[in-house]
C-alpha cells in the first residue's frame, strides 16, 4: 500500500478478503494479536470481523499506554497531588483511571490541583508561568512519544526550570510482547505489530520474536486495507510454516526506524524493570531520566510516604487479562452494565485506545 488512492479502493478490499479466504486453512483456530489500540478501533470501526474467516480471530494486546500504566502510578500521581504548592499536569485519558482508593478526578473534584494538558510543552509553559509551583508532568507513552518527551526534558534543562518534573510511566513494546509470548495461558500465532511504534523503533526489534520463538510478525498500518494486508501476510507465513518480520507500513517505517528519535530517547532517559498493570514488572521494559536529567524526577526531589499494595486490581474487572490477550470484553460480566466509560471500573474502558471502550462504542463483545 503506498498510494492514498490505494487506501481507499473498495475493490482492493474485496480481493484481499477473497485471498485471506485463499490461504485460509480453515482446520484450526488462528489467534493474531493486533498489539496498538489504534489497530483494535479501526479493525471494529470499519466492520473487519464480519468479513474474516470464522477461524480467523484477532484479539487485543496492551498497547493502550493509559490502560498498562500501573495502579502504583495513580496512587503516586494522587499522593504529589496533594502536596503543597504541586500542580500535576496530565493528558485527559489518565483522569478517570482508577488508582487503589480514587483517581485523579475525584481528587481533582476535591480541590486538587491538576492540570489538563496536550503535551510537554503546555507542562513547561505550566512550570513558566508559575515559578513558584511545582509542576509534575505525567510522562506516559510507548515510543512514539517517548522522544517528544525528552525534547522536553532538554528544553526544561536549557530554561533551567528548576520548577519542572516528571512521573514516568514510559513503556517500550518488545519486552512486553516476550512477556506475553512467555505466557503458556496465551497462544498466538502472529503479531501485528503498531505501525506508530515502528517507525521510531524500526523492524530489527521485532526480530527476537520469529527467531527465538518461531511467531511471525507483520508491521501493519491503521487503514482498513493496511489491516488486511497484514492478516494475509500473516496468515501466509502461517500456512507455510515460516516465521519472519514483514513491514506492511512501508510507506511510513523504515527498517532502521528513526535514528534521530532514538538518539533523542536515549541521550536522556535509560531502560529500567518496572511494573505494567496487569502483567506485572517486566525487566528493562521502561525508561527513568539519567542520572544527568535525574533533578527533573520528581520522585528523586520529594519523598512521600508510599508503600505499594499487592493485588490491588478490582475483582469485578478483567483488565488483566484482557491487556494479556487472554480474554475479551465480553467475558466479564462487569462489561457494559456496571462499567460504561463514565464509570469506568478498570483502565481498559478509560482510553478511547482501550479495548472495552473500543468494544462498547462499537458493540461488539
């Protein structure tokens, strides 16, 4: 696919249904994985489903970076926000995100300060604007806002705001997906992997997945066509038993990615272990500010008294293992009566990148 004329031929869409049918098996169940909440919500916004092989299914991954950020993050969001003089600064999606107790709209109902904002640059124009607060930036994002985030970070250091922080919840998505691969209770026969991630990280990541574990890969985009090229190559490694990392969003990934995003990435953060909700710590999965930048975290500048509980997760949600693939929606019973995006018991129906939500928009269980 690389013409915009392409993207929206119907009839193109009509022969690749009729070559997945092709070289469709047809004896057996085939789980692909569509790892980015983007690909979820185009697969059921366009009506996909309806179209692929019965046999044929595509379940969700945790590629929703507001659903996989631990609940520890909430309560610790929660906690700084009620320090004085602290202003927390947040993209919308993480205001109804349930922490262990509340989340930072009750909090913010209750007269905390906490500011929405659209990026980086709104959260240093924050910190600018008032010298004497301290403003704490919600830093959370896979890769493809990870660099965005550390041009801040240089641009908070070249200011010299001393009045700046972050709270991390920065995630990369290949240790995640060998988490998932690791997982006996999960099978899958094939990753889509996200087109957004992929052109900053490149094709090489991927890699370890169809060599060490046999699984295929395909890098898709988010058209309605994208996704269904990327099914036939998936579905035609499968059938041949060759497993490889195909790079069906051409038009914008490159296989060495974006080198400059990556420089920019790790000039000023480094990987660490950290927890995901739902599929707990994974090793050097996320990233923390250098010791150089190490004065822009805020954890490292004001102590609190927090102590992380375990099993914290909602029993009436199965977010857990739905952000694992293991479920969908429809198998919790809290889906669509007790939790509706505006009251939201887990984070997967918070994000409009979550898979309930995408679910409940587009009613499909």
């Amino acid at each position: 696919m690389n013409y915009l004329k392409e993207i929206q031929d119907k009839n193109l869409v009509y022969k690749l249904i009729q070559a997945i049918k092709k070289c469709n098996p047809g004896n057996r169940k085939i789980n692909f994985m569509e790892v980015c909440g983007t690909h979820t919500q185009s697969f059921f916004q366009n009506g996909l489903k309806s179209l692929l092989p019965d046999n044929l299914w595509l379940i969700s991954g945790p590629g929703c970076p507001v659903c996989v950020s631990d609940q520890s993050f909430i309560d610790k969001a929660i906690i700084f926000a009620k320090e004085k003089n602290t202003i927390i600064a947040t993209f919308g999606d993480m205001l109804r995100v349930p922490g262990t107790s509340s989340s930072l709209e009750k909090e913010r109902a209750n007269g905390a300060k906490i500011n929405l904002v659209y990026s980086i640059t709104d959260a240093l124009d924050l910190a600018k604007t008032n010298p004497d607060k301290k403003i704490v930036f919600l830093a959370v994002g896979f890769e493809t806002t990870i660099p965005t985030i550390a041009c801040g970070i240089l641009e908070a250091e070249k200011q010299k705001l001393n009045n700046f922080f972050i709270l991390s919840s920065l995630k990369l998505i290949p240790p995640a997906l060998k988490n998932i691969v690791l997982d006996k209770e999960v099978k899958i026969d094939g990753f889509l992997c996200p087109g957004h991630v992929s052109a900053v990280i490149g094709t090489k990541p991927y890699q370890f997945i169809v060599n060490r574990y046999k699984i295929p890969c395909v890098i898709s985009g988010f058209e309605a066509l994208d996704i269904l090229e990327a099914i036939f190559l998936l579905l035609r490694q499968v059938v041949k038993n060759k497993a490889k990392v195909e790079n069906q969003y051409q038009r914008v990934v490159r296989k060495e990615g974006n080198p400059i995003a990556q420089k920019l990435t790790y000039k000023v953060f480094k990987k660490a272990t950290v927890p995901w909700r739902g599929l707990g710590k994974i090793s050097q999965s996320g990233l923390v500010l250098k010791d150089k930048y190490r004065k822009f975290d805020i954890e490292k500048n004001i102590k609190i008294n927090f102590k992380p509980r375990l099993n914290r997760l909602n029993s009436k949600c199965i977010c857990a293992d739905i952000l694992k693939g293991k479920n969908s929606p429809g198998d919790c019973r809290s889906f669509a009566s007790i939790c509706k995006p505006e009251n939201p018991l887990g984070p997967c129906m918070v994000s409009i990148e979550g898979t309930c939500n995408i679910y409940y928009r587009f009613g499909k269980n």
